[in-house]
C-alpha cells in the first residue's frame, strides 16, 4: 500500500513501525477525485543526487537555487544542501542522529526538521529550528515526554506552525497539529485517520493538505486552519497521499498507485483534473514543488535506490 511505502521513504524504520483555497473557476462540477483525466504531462525527469546510500524529502528555498534534504550518506539521517548549480552537496548536519522532513523557513535562513537530537530515546523526535549557516540549532516544539512530533510546515506568512503528533500514552494516531508563532498553544485540527505523509499550507495560508484514511483508503484530504471544512479531495479505490501545492495556488502535486506504482500526479484544488505526471514503474514520494511552480523535486527508486530527481510540471513559471 501507499501508506507503508511513503512512511517509509518519510520517516527513520524504527519511528515507521509505530505507525501506523479557493477552487479553479471553470472546473466540472464533478465530485472531488472523479472528475476526467487530463492528458498526461509530457516531461523528462533529472536525476540530482548520487549518493550510494539513500537521499530524499526536498524541501526548496525560496529564491529556487537550493535544496535541503535527507540522506544518510555518512551514517546518521542528516541534512544536506544542495545548491542547483554546484557538483555536489554539502551536508549541514553531522552524527548519528536522524533528522526527518526538513522544511525551509519563509525566509530562507533557517530550516524546520524533526530530530531526536535532544532526546535520551532514539528516534523520539522533536520539533527544531537550524540555521542553514549552521551557527544556531534551537528547540522548536516538544510538548511533552509522552508526545513525538513530526513533518513541520510554517506558512507562507511565517505566522503558524502546523505539523503531526504521535501520542504515546494512549493508542497511537497521528493528529494535524497547528500552532502560532513564535510559542501559541497547540491546537489540534484532526486526529480522524490521519496517515503520516507531508502537510501544507496553500498559498493563501487559509488551508492544508494532509492525508488520511478515513474512507477506506489513503486520500488527500483539505482543512481549514480555523479546523473547519475538513474534506477529501480524492476518493479512489486507490491510495493516495498529499505532497505540495503549487506556489502559484493552481495545482497539489500529490502520490497515486493508481497506474500500479506510487507515481507524481497533479490536481487543482478542488481535486479534479488529475493527471499523471510521473510514469516509471518505480517508487516516487514526497514532491515538492519549486519556488516558480514550475519544477517538481521528488524522491524516486528510479536509481535501484532513493535519489532526489526534478521534473518539469508543465506549469508556467511566475514572470
């Protein structure tokens, strides 16, 4: 299923095993997930990263010349930058420790991760803050000793905090998770079957995008920030899995095995016009779209092992 296999590119093996805006004018009126799908994107894929171990989730600054990500090349579950133009990238973290789901802070100096590097337990992740100069690391969030938190996302006007919680002192379920900066009280959205995968806000701040099993199978699902208007945007017999919205606010990129394997596909915010924009057979997660909207960075088994690849999305970059 897809729910294992994007935990599993998402997360460390020993945290996964505990696992478990506005519409488009114009569109079908179609319910969200079944509307008709639109010719496939036609686009080449670029392979990044060539580590002999395993690179993924990217997360892109803001001026689109670099991208943070996991690898753990040197042992431990590290951050590493890569800057587009370089010949290779260079790691920001060090050690033994594992760093999950890095996402760069709106202004482009720091870097919000999980990470057990302030924890006693292995793989018991909090919430933190790292320079990407590398000359400050603070705690961010760790709400209590029976709590784990994961997969950190800020919104585009740096004011709110949201993020997945794993309580440990009653059976475990993911909860989405939302907080104002710079230390508001956490407030929980969601906890209705909420599978472990990328959440986001739109463009717009108004909403995100998490992912959720409540109808049977893995789906995207969209709520407000305020917790209201909760909804599924897919409703396939297949798995599904949210990725990124497009900074220009038209299209979620998002994960589909509906052609058989765990491909990138696009939709518009209302779920409708699917279309396939990956189709190689091997094990696609986690994308990420660029600053100009134009360009996806996914990870991909497309190598034999996990690489960050870039593909085109077909959308027209911001003039």
């Amino acid at each position: 299923m897809v729910r294992n296999r994007a935990s599993a590119l998402a997360i460390p093996v020993a945290v996964a095993t505990l696992a478990a805006v506005s519409g488009l004018t114009g569109c079908s009126p179609a319910a969200p997930g079944t509307g008709a799908l639109l010719p496939s994107v036609v686009s080449t894929a670029r392979q990044l990263t060539f580590a002999p171990g395993d690179d993924f989730a990217p997360s892109w600054t803001p001026d689109g010349r670099s991208i943070v990500f996991v690898s753990d090349q040197q042992g431990g579950w590290n951050l590493w930058l890569l800057d587009l133009g370089a010949a290779t990238p260079r790691a920001l973290t060090f050690g033994q420790f594992q760093y999950t789901n890095p996402f760069v802070m709106p202004d482009g100096r720091s870097v919000a991760v999980a990470s057990d590097r302030g924890s006693a337990t292995r793989a018991w992740t909090d919430l933190w803050i790292l320079s990407l100069d590398g000359s400050q690391e603070r705690r961010l969030i760790s709400e209590t000793p029976n709590i784990k938190e994961f997969a950190p996302v800020v919104s585009p006007d740096g004011r709110w905090l949201a993020y997945l919680d794993l309580p440990m002192n009653r059976p475990p379920q993911y909860r989405v998770v939302i907080m104002q900066l710079p230390a508001g009280p956490p407030r929980v959205l969601t906890e209705d079957s909420v599978v472990f995968s990328p959440i986001r806000f739109s463009p717009d701040g108004r909403w995100l995008i998490y992912s959720a099993s409540t109808l049977g199978s893995s789906d995207v699902w969209t709520i407000g920030v305020n917790g209201a208007g909760a909804r599924a945007l897919t409703m396939r017999s297949s798995n599904e899995v949210a990725g990124d919205y497009s900074p220009d606010g038209t299209t979620i990129a998002f994960i589909s095995n509906e052609s058989g394997s765990d491909e990138v596909w696009m939709m518009d915010p209302q779920g409708r016009q699917s279309r396939q924009l990956t189709r190689d057979g091997a094990t696609a997660s986690l994308p990420a779209f660029s600053p100009d909207s134009a360009s996806i960075a996914y990870t991909s088994t497309k190598s034999g092992n996990q690489d960050i690849w870039l593909i085109r999305s077909g959308l027209a970059p911001h003039p």
